[in-house]
C-alpha cells in the first residue's frame, strides 16, 4: 500500500526532537510522500526548507490560513509569490475563511482569501482550502474566480452532506483526516463518505492534530503522525465499502496528479 498524505503540519514544534523518526515511521506505515502544510508566512518558509531537505520524501504548500490573515499585506503577498515560484511549493495555501474561530476579524479574513485565490491564478497552482462556519461566503468568494483557477481540494473536510456536494458539484476534492475516526463528532462523516466520486477524495493527518481516536490501543504521545494515515484509510474504506487497497490506490492517484507529484520522480 503506497499513500500520499495531502496536509501535515510537520513544521510544529513537536517535531523537532524526533523529526527523522516521524518520517521513518510514516515510511515504513507505507507514506511515500507528504505535503508540508504552510499556513503564516513563518510555517510557509519552514515547510519549504522541510521540503528542499527531503525532497524525495517531501512537498510543501505556502500560504496564509485565516487565523493570520492580518500577515497578508503588500510585504507578505510578494513573499508568498517569491515562494510560489520554487518548484517544491505545490499549492496555494492553507488559506479560505474561519467564522468558528474569528481569531482574525472577518474583513481581514476576506480580504486575505480574495489575494491568495488571484495569487492561485497568476502561479497556476491548485488550492488548499480551509473552511469553518463560512461556508456561503466561502463559495461567494470562489465562484468570483470561476474558470480561471486551478484545482482546489477542501482540507480537512467536517462539514454537511449539503456543503460536500456543493463542493462536488464545484469539482473541488475533499481532503478528509482523523475527524473521521471520532465517535463524538465524525459520526455523520461516515454517512458521507461513500457519496464522494473516488476521483475527488484524498487523504491526510492534519498532524500533530486530529490524532484518530480509534486507535487501540492509545499511543502515550497524543501527538498524530503521518503514520497514522494507514489507519485512517482503513476506517475510509469500510465506510466507503470497498477494499483498503481500493480506497489507499485512487486517494494516492489523485494527489500525485493534484499536485503535479507524477512529473517530479517522486515514485
């Protein structure tokens, strides 16, 4: 079984004491290849170096998540294009709306999405989207750029049945993690799952968050890891009724064509 994680935070403090055993783990749970998540611009300079130092194991996404939408000024939006244009940068983002947080006031947050999707359009490259109790702004904003952006995946999706086939009908992918797995909030998850085309569904950790809480028996360090990924496409499959190596198979096809891993060498 060969899997692609689309979103981990390796750039996390909690990390940095056992870094090379993290990706020796994820390798030997079947991890060929992770997408370093750059969501300020301090984790988007740090997933690249993660990123220019792994290169046969490691991509990296360079973007501002809503939390620090504030950090997208003028000085910010040319560091994100220098990034951009660095091979090893694969995606737009994390960036998109957070209405459940409002750590960043929502004009601010708007207008830090509305520069990152015309940054999408300018390098070409496909977007990795965070949403959180936006949803209707969030669309709002993304059909403004209809026909003139790249792919977009939706990671860490958590959302309804009703927002997930919005997103469908829209072509975007759904990244979906260990929220799965989490008896007290993934249970409608597990009812939408099997509507999503197998052509739209990618997978991944979220690490160091989001740790699934189906794990027997429970690691001491509460600490999710690409590891962990193996496990999360065995509750999708049986969700999704189908076989591991089925679900595991397509969800990897479909991030190395998402985010252009198949012209790289990455196996």
């Amino acid at each position: 079984m060969e899997l692609i994680d689309i979103g981990a935070n390796l750039g996390h403090e909690s990390f940095q004491h056992d870094f090379a055993d993290v990706l020796a783990r994820a390798r030997d749970a079947g991890v060929i290849h992770m997408v370093v998540t750059g969501a300020s611009r301090e984790g988007s300079r740090e997933a690249l170096r993660l990123a220019q130092e792994h290169p046969d194991l490691l991509s990296a996404t360079a973007g501002v998540h809503p939390h620090h939408a504030l950090e997208v000024t003028e000085e910010g939006m040319a560091e994100l294009r220098a990034l951009h244009a660095l091979p090893e940068i694969v995606a737009v983002g994390e960036c998109g709306l957070d209405y459940f947080r409002d750590f960043s006031p929502r004009p601010a947050q708007r207008n830090a999405f509305e520069r990152q999707l015309q940054l999408a359009v300018e390098c070409g490259k496909p977007l990795f989207l965070h949403q959180r109790d936006a949803h209707d702004d969030f669309m709002a904003m993304m059909r403004n750029f209809d026909g003139r952006l790249n792919n977009a995946v939706v990671h860490c999706f958590t959302g309804s049945k009703k927002e997930c086939f919005e997103y469908l009908d829209a072509d975007y992918y759904i990244g979906i993690t260990g929220w799965l797995c989490d008896e007290r909030r993934g249970q409608h998850l597990r009812d939408i799952v099997p509507h999503i085309p197998a052509n739209r569904l990618m997978i991944e950790t979220d690490s160091p968050y989001l740790l699934p809480r189906s794990i027997k028996p429970k690691p001491k360090q509460h600490r999710n890891e690409p590891m962990y990924l193996k496990h999360i496409v065995e509750e999708l499959a049986k969700d999704r009724r189908e076989s591991v190596a089925e679900t595991a198979g397509t969800s990897t096809l479909n991030a190395r064509e998402f985010f252009g891993l198949k012209d790289t060498g990455i196996p």
